[in-house]
C-alpha cells in the first residue's frame, strides 16, 4: 500500500440550528447557531434538519456536508443538503 492509498478524505453530515438572536445596539436582528449534530449519513442529517426546523424556538436549520482531509486537517466548504427556514447567507460560511 502506497502513502496515496492511506490518505482518505472523511466526510461528516451535520445538522445545525439557528436562533434568533435579540436586536443589538445596531437594532439589527441577527441569527446564531443553536445546536449542531453530526451524522453517519446524509439522510440522518436532512432528517434531523426537517424535525428540528419544525421546533418553535427554531428560526432555521441546515444539513450540510464537508469533506476533511486527516493528514492536513483541511475542511472544505459546505455542500448544502437542505436550508429550512431562516439560515444565513452562504457568503457567511
């Protein structure tokens, strides 16, 4: 086995909530993240996504996926599986 071979990327499903979170002195509203879970698969993710996005205190959720490398530790940028309700911007990640 060659090094190439012992160097796989690990990819990991999240669930992340927001909330709202109370105007500051700017007046401005804002959101901030309330829980985050990691998953085995995507669907557990996307479906972890769906319940919490229905919870009351909830303003949004997301399920996303990254890809890391173990050797650098390098973490790519997140590939949406689903957004409900209120999230952020992309530009924000």
């Amino acid at each position: 086995m060659t090094d190439a071979d012992k160097s796989t990327t690990k990819v990991h499903y999240i669930c992340q909530t927001y909330v709202e979170q109370k105007p500051g002195r700017d007046g401005q509203a804002g959101l901030k993240i309330g829980k985050q879970f990691q998953y085995s698969t995507a669907a557990e993710a996307q479906n972890r996504a769906e319940r919490e996005a229905q919870n009351a205190d909830c303003a949004g959720a997301d399920a996303y996926m990254i890809s890391e490398d173990p050797d650098s530790g390098e973490v790519g940028s997140p590939s949406f599986l689903v957004r409900l309700g209120n999230v952020p911007e992309t530009d924000d990640f």
